[in-house]
C-alpha cells in the first residue's frame, strides 16, 4: 500500500512537473519502519501511530529523503521540529467498509461473529451498533487481514474503502458504512506529502499537488484530535467536509466498550478549519470521564 501511495504522487508531480519524469529525476527510497515489521501486537500496546513515521522522519531530517509519503491518519498530530505538511492532494473515500465471509452486512452477522480490526475506534463503533459481536484484534496489510478472513480466522472485517479502492479490491466489501453510521477516523483517505520545513525548492514543487479543501477539512480534524490530546488507547473519530462553502465537522469520543460516547458538531469559513477543529476538540473534552482514556 505504501509503495502504491507514494506511486501515485511521484505521478501527480511528474504531471505538474514533467521535468521530474526524466531518468533519474525522483527515486523511490523504500524504509522499513518499526510498525510495519511489528506484526503481532496492537499499536497501542508498543507505541502508537508513530511506528508507521519515525524511521522516515529521521532520514528527512537527516536529508537522506526529500520527502515521505503518508496516509494522514497514520501520522501523529505533532510533527517533529523541522518538519511539516508539505501538501494534501485531493482526499479519497474516506468511508469503513465491512468485509464478511458470506456478504453480509453487519445486521445480517449472527451474533457472536468475530470481527477483525485493529482499530479501537472502528472496534468502539462497531460495539456500540452490535454489543453482541466479538472484537477480534488483527495486525497485517489489507492482503494480509483478507486472506486471513477467507481462512476462517475472523467472520468479518473492517478496512478502509479508500485502501480497497487502491489496491482495486472495494468490490469486496459487502457494506459500506455512512459516516453517520460509523464516523471516520482523523484523516481516513488523505495523504499527506511531509517534507522539510528549511526545503523551499521542494515545498515549491508540493504546492501544485494540494487541495485547498482537503487541506482545510483534514486540518479541522487534527486540531480537534489536538485538542483532545487522546492517546492510541482513546477511541476517536472525526470528519469534516465542505458543502456550500462551509466547512462542517463531527468529532465523537468513545469508551473503548463503545458504552459512553460524546459527540458533537461545529461548523463555520474554511478559512477558520483550525480554529473550528480546536473549538470541537474543548468541547467533547469538557466533562468527559475516566473511561474515554485522555492524557
């Protein structure tokens, strides 16, 4: 998926640049990360989303790499000093879609059904819809969590619709979940381009490549997530669009068991996605107990 990810935007700058499609001109650097070669237990038991970034941060910084590729809502919410967010391109599907044995949607599974994710978000939602099902932690890539379903290991799985429509695989899901029935993660189907914050020649050539509006919207949610300040063990969803010229966001807190939940809406300018995202993020932090889990 990483490979395919960075593809696409080594090809959207060689369309606005086609100088870089000479031989030569950009060099795909594969980097092996801690989160991609620890397989058997969940983020958030050894560390967290910054597994999938630190190894790449440092060679930006160490300017073995000019720029990394990243789904954003792999990535923290601090970057480290000297590094920056040098473009969104235009946002995918950011929608879960459920993947089951025998294509059933999530009412038809009978109860009991054990159900993979990694996610304890998606796992939080998927409990507060159905307290009958079984989370079933599962670590992998998404050939890896499929192939364990069809070996019977789990009954169904959740995944990101925009991670099967690039890999050409959302003719799998067997549902495809609104976000009003299971709201996305902080950044779900954005990529992120993150470059060096000294680096102007490159952060010149990432500026074709951003969308204004995926920018604003994926802002709004990390400055909510910000606010928050809740850890890999804290269930969190956020999403924003832009319909009108107005830029809308949802966040929601779950408890991990998806019993206690708190939720709520800001909407405002897209100019003030920042501002919209940390007023949110105050919000639903205000009053919430022990059992959502933040710092």
């Amino acid at each position: 998926m990483a490979l395919h990810q960075t593809g696409l935007v080594r090809d959207r700058m060689i369309a606005a640049h086609p100088a870089l499609g000479e031989p030569g001109a950009l060099e795909i650097v594969q980097i092996r990360t801690t989160g991609d070669r620890e397989q058997r237990r969940l983020l958030s038991e050894i560390g967290g989303k910054g597994l999938f970034s630190k190894e790449i941060e440092e060679a930006l910084l160490e300017r073995r790499i000019d720029l990394a590729v990243h789904s954003l809502k792999d990535m923290e919410t601090w970057l480290p000093d000297g590094l920056q967010i040098g473009c969104i391109p235009p946002r995918d599907d950011p929608r879960d879609a459920l993947l089951s044995r025998h294509g059933a949607t999530l009412a038809q599974l009978p109860a009991g059904c054990r159900i993979g994710t990694a996610s304890l978000r998606r796992g939080a939602q998927l409990l507060r819809l159905r307290p009958d099902l079984t989370i079933a932690p599962i670590r992998g890539n998404a050939d890896t969590r499929i192939g364990k379903l069809h070996a019977g290991e789990v009954d169904a799985l959740v995944l990101a619709l925009s991670g099967l429509e690039r890999l050409d695989k959302a003719a799998l899901a067997s549902e495809i979940f609104s976000p009003e029935t299971m709201l996305p993660a902080v950044g779900q189907g954005a990529l992120a381009v993150e470059c060096r914050s000294d680096d102007e020649a490159v952060r010149s050539l990432l500026m074709p490549l951003n969308d204004a509006d995926s920018a604003a919207c994926v802002g709004a949610e990390r400055a909510m997530l910000a606010a928050l300040d809740g850890s890999c063990r804290t269930p969190i969803a956020g999403f924003a669009r832009i319909e009108n010229g107005r830029l809308t966001l949802d966040g929601l807190l779950l408890s991990p068991d998806g019993v206690a939940q708190r939720q709520g809406r800001v909407d405002g300018s897209p100019a003030d996605a920042v501002a919209l995202g940390k007023q949110l993020g105050e919000e639903l932090r205000r009053g919430a107990g022990p059992e959502f889990g933040l710092a």
